[in-house]
C-alpha cells in the first residue's frame, strides 16, 4: 500500500488534472507501482508522476481529432 503525505498527494493530482477523465485511473495504478517500495523524496515522485502523465496524455491531431493512447491499442 502507498503511502503519501498530503503534500505529494497534490502532487500526484496536479499531474492528473491535464489527463482525460477516463485515464486517471490507469495513470493512479501505474504511479503507485512505479513507487511501490522506493523511498519517495520530492524528486522521484515528480519524475515518476510526469513520465506516467506522458505515457497516457491524449494530444490532440493537427485536425483536432484526439489521438488515441498507447494503451487504448
């Protein structure tokens, strides 16, 4: 079980709020394992939070159609 101060909670939700709603979930499962066991300092659980919040951000196509995540393949 993780285990954060609220101060890094927010961190966690402030990366989560660019995200669609429908890829929060998987973006919370995917932060916890990746901190699952480490000692979590400010710059681990930065790193971490963005690189998940990159692997599942949906960029909109130059059209506008949004493009789908590699997850939803």
């Amino acid at each position: 079980m993780l285990r954060l101060s609220d101060d890094q909670l927010d961190v966690v939700r402030r990366f989560a709020e660019i995200l669609h709603p429908n890829d929060r979930s998987a973006y919370l499962q995917r932060v916890s394992s990746l901190l699952d066991g480490k000692v979590i300092g400010p710059g681990l659980l930065h790193r971490v939070c963005e690189a998940v919040q990159l692997e599942l951000r949906r960029v909109p196509a130059l059209d506008g159609t949004p493009r789908p995540s590699k997850y939803s393949r």
